[in-house]
C-alpha cells in the first residue's frame, strides 16, 4: 500500500500538483511505514508558529508590496540615471541596482521582473540590443536575495538556527560583490560597443534625489536601528511597514488606501504559501533526521573524498540543480537541515553555507531548462523560452564567477561579522 501512494505522489507532483501536499503526503507515509504518530507532524508545525521571528516575514514582504505597487521604481530609476547614467553602462547599471533594492523587500524575483521589467526595458533598448536588455533584465530578478532584509535570508536563519543579524551583515560583501561583477562587464559591453551616455547634470541630480530621498533613507532605517540594537528585528519590520505606507501614501500619494485590501491579499497568499510549506517540510526534514538520512550521505561522501574543495564542488552543482527545480523558499526549508551536517564535519561555518546556498538558488533561478525566471521573462516580454535561454548564458558564466569567489573565499561572507561581532538584539 505505502508503495501505491508513493507512486502516486511522483505522479501527482509530476503532473504539477501542489508542492505542500506532496511534502505532506510524504510525512505521512514516512511516519506511518516507520510506526511513529502522524500527530509528530503537527508537533512541528506548532513549533513553528511559536516561532517569535516568524512575525517579521510577513511585514517585510508587505512592506515590499508597498514599494513595489507605488511609483517608487520611476523614483529611484530616475535618481540612479541621473547619478550614474554619464558612465559607460550606466544605465545597466542603473537596473541592476534597482533591481536588487526590490528583491531585497520582496524576497521574490519573479515579482522584480514583473513590476519593474515594463519600466526598465524600453530604457535599456535606448542604448542596448533586445538580447541584452532581456537578459540583464532576466537576470538582475534575483540579484538581491543577499542582502537584508531578504526573506530566503531569513529563513535560512531560522532553519539553520544562526542570529538573524550574523546573517544580515554575512550577505552584504557577497552581495556587492555579485553587483560588481556584473556591472564591471556592462560598463566593459558598452565601452566596447560605444554606446551613448547621457550627460552629468547637477541639477537633475538634486532634484531626483529630493524626490527619492524617502526610498534611499529605508534601508539606512532599518539596518541603522536594527544593529545599533535600538530596535529589535520585529519592531524593525513594523515600522518597515508605517514608514514605507506613510512614504506611498501620504507623502507621495502614489497609492491610495482603496488599494491595501488587495496588496495585503497578495502579500498573504505569498508568505501563506511559506508558512505552510515551511511547516509540512519540517515534519519531513524530522522523518529524514530519524532515519539517520545526513549521517548516510555524510559517510558516502567521507568514503568518497576527503577533500574539502571537492565537497563544496559537489554541493555548488547539486543546488544548482535544485535552483533550477524549486522556488528558493522550498529549497531553502527542505535542502538546508541535511546540509548542516556535511558543513559541520567539513569545517563549514554556518553563515558561509547559507550565503553558499543562497548564491547557487540565485543562479538556479537562471539556469536552463527549467530555471523559474526564464519563464517569468518569457511570459512578461512575450518573447520564446529558447531567446531566453540565449540571452542569460553569459551572464549565469558571470555569476559562476561571482559564486567561485563565494564558495572559496569565505571572507567574502564571514569578515564582516567578525568586525561587527554579536549586535545586542540578537533574536536566535
């Protein structure tokens, strides 16, 4: 019997079935082949929601929301033009910095390319060909997960029991350093190509950035009081959220209140979708942690190399397969408990591996055949799957390069965290 619904499980989530109910249904078997209570399930999913950093997942990603639904993006591109645009490949540069700054609060790339890509693209195609800017574009969606107050950074937190603020400042480097990598080779594509540049002007600068001083000084807010430990990282949220309703709706009056019902739904459905995947993993992570599942593969991989460099080669490949199969935050609950293990024994600090993780989910995002924001461009620019699969390849080889420096430098992730050390509102 338990092989019939094993069967149908593969089945049901081969032809497209709901992830959490496949995770569920394989709990259950798991639990019930093994003898142990169904109920150990629900023990792990109430643990969960007593959870006290659970809360701040859901206000930062409405708070991005927000953001993204209020004429913010016309704000900062504009700003970020005018600071930059007189530089060969200013303008790329300009996108993939707003780009990030959105991702970021979202925690979702694919809403990054759906809000922003009608506003970017046509100001790409000014000075670049269509399989760029598509592929900037495409590729700049995921470009922010590194840096705080990322939800998938959050999460890993959570799931690899690290302090939330050790993780904030341990993404900020490898997050700059993605940045730099692939603004060095636009402004390098378009010194190369001779594109045009729009020239410096003072008093555009100003104005744009008195018009976008509000967006600018956010994230300034939250670290600022956050790591000077006067707040703690749910107040932080909180006030994420006021700040950035205050900022939309009164003093910009880019949104009206008629409009928050439906971004509040959009933002639920969002992190509900999380929460219940969140919940259902752990019950499955649990059942694989009984069944000694890390200890196995530990001993597989010590029987098969002792080499430290070759065991981060062979987890760099692995999520970037699972990059490519799943969404970041499934991924994140269901692939990070029994990596933890592999990290201890091979030397691994915490912090590191995450950063390694979420860099490989970023790319995985990229990758053909199957990678989620291929699609996403795809439908959103109404361009071929395959022009897709053109357009990013040379910019997932920069990201390689970027993941490299990651993976083997882990000054990139840890230095940073060793300067500042523990802030005094430590939540785990």
């Amino acid at each position: 019997m338990g092989l019939l619904i094993g069967i149908g499980l593969v089945g049901f989530a081969l032809l497209g079935g709901a992830l959490f109910v496949l995770l569920g249904g394989a709990s259950i078997i798991g639990y019930a082949t093994a003898g142990e209570p169904i109920s150990t399930i629900l023990i792990d999913f109430n643990r969960l929601t007593r959870n006290s950093t659970i809360l701040i997942i859901p206000l930062f990603t409405f708070a991005g929301y927000i953001i993204a639904e209020g004429k913010a993006p016309q704000r900062l591109v504009a700003f970020a033009r005018a600071s930059v645009g007189w530089l060969p490949g200013g303008i790329a540069v300009v996108v993939l910095g707003t780009c990030a700054f959105f991702t970021t609060f979202t925690g979702a790339s694919g809403v990054t390319i759906v809000a922003l890509g009608g506003l970017v693209y046509p100001i790409l195609r000014q000075t670049y060909n269509e399989k760029f800017s598509l592929g900037l574009i495409t590729a700049s969606g995921s470009i922010g997960l590194l840096f705080p107050p990322s939800v998938p950074l959050i999460l890993y937190a959570i799931i690899a029991q690290v302090s939330i603020d050790r993780m904030f400042l341990a993404g900020i480097l490898p997050g700059l350093l993605i940045l730099s990598v692939l603004s060095f080779y636009c402004c390098g594509w378009s010194v190369i190509k001779k594109t045009e540049t729009t020239p410096f002007d003072a008093r555009l600068f100003i104005r744009t950035f008195w018009e976008a001083k509000w967006e600018l000084l956010l994230p300034i807010l939250i670290l600022g009081g956050y790591l000077s430990g006067k707040v703690t990282l749910d107040e932080a949220a909180a006030l994420t959220v006021i700040y950035v309703g205050v900022v939309e709706i009164v003093i910009h009056r880019s949104i009206s209140l008629r409009v928050l019902p439906r971004l509040v739904k959009e933002s639920t459905l969002l992190v509900g979708a999380i929460l219940i995947i969140l919940g259902i993993s752990l019950g499955l992570t649990n059942y694989l942690i009984t069944l000694d599942v890390p200890t196995t593969v530990l001993d597989w991989i010590q029987a098969t190399t002792e080499s430290r460099v070759i065991t981060l080669i062979g987890l760099n490949i692995f999520l970037l397969i699972v990059g490519c199969l799943m969404d970041i935050f499934s991924a994140v609950i269901i692939v990070v408990p029994l990596l933890l293990p592999i990290a201890e024994e091979f030397g691994i600090d915490k912090a590191h591996l995450g950063i390694i993780v979420l860099t490989n989910l970023e790319i995985g995002y990229l990758t053909p055949p199957v990678g989620m924001n291929l699609f996403i461009s795809s439908m959103k620019f109404d361009r071929s799957v395959v022009m897709l699969y053109r357009s990013v390849l040379l910019f997932i080889v920069l990201l390689l390069v970027a993941l490299v420096l990651v993976t083997y430098v882990p000054e990139f992730s840890l230095w940073l965290p060793k300067v500042f050390g523990k802030t005094p509102q430590s939540l785990l």
